[in-house]
C-alpha cells in the first residue's frame, strides 16, 4: 500500500469513530432539566444501580461493529484509491502516447526541414559553381 492509501485509510477510520463517539455521547445524554423550586427537603441522591448484564454484551458488540465500519470503510477507501490510480494509469498511458505521437512528428518535421535547407545548400553551391567551372 502507498503512503497516501494508509492515510486515506485511517483518516476514514478516524473520522468514521468520531462520528459513532458522537452519536452515542448524543443519544445517551439526558437533556438538562430545570429542577422545580420546592418547600419539601429534597431525597437522599439513590447510588446508582450496577449495569445489567446485557449492556455489558452490548459494549463487545458495539467494538465488534465499530471494527466492521472500520474494515468496511477500509475497504472502501482502499477500493477508491485503487479506481483512482487506474484512472490516473490510464490517463498517464494516453499521455505518454500522444507524446510519443508528437515527438514522431517534430522528428518528422525537423528531418524535412533539413532536407530542404541541404537542398537549398546543394543549389546554392551548384549555381556558384556551375557559373565558375
């Protein structure tokens, strides 16, 4: 893998968790409620209550998702990298041809070019020549 596929690959990552970690700190939070005044002596705070065994499976559950959305978007962006550097293969072959194609013709045209200088070179040498023979 290339360097800008692994970044590719963990900024996706990164940013796909960010996304979960918010969403879940979002949907378990309590809106803020404005406690009422009252002339009655408020209750004694209830310790909280141990967690039941089933959120306690819900956490490996949700790691084992987390990993699969990071897998999936791995995949995904390693998918895109790869159509993106066939594209840009592609792109450099018809490159690389056309510039084939064009170095050919200035090839061409500098050969004809010199053929007709030596010719007018020829003709010139022959007519001062032919005038002096």
């Amino acid at each position: 893998m290339t360097r800008k596929t692994l970044t590719l690959a963990a900024m996706v990552a990164s940013l796909s968790l960010l996304a979960a970690c918010s969403k879940s700190d979002d949907a378990s939070a309590p809106p803020p409620a404005a406690p009422a005044p009252s002339t009655a002596p408020t209750p004694a705070p209830v310790p909280p209550v141990a967690p039941a065994p089933q959120e306690q499976q819900s956490a490996p559950a949700d790691q084992q998702s987390m990993q699969d959305k990071i897998k999936d978007s791995a995949a995904a962006a390693k998918d895109k990298a790869a159509e993106v550097g066939q594209a840009v293969s592609d792109k450099a072959g018809e490159l690389a041809h056309e510039a084939g194609e064009a170095a050919n013709s200035a090839r061409e045209s500098v050969k004809e070019g010199a053929a007709k200088a030596d010719a007018a070179i020829q003709g010139a040498v022959g007519n001062s020549n032919g005038g002096s023979k």
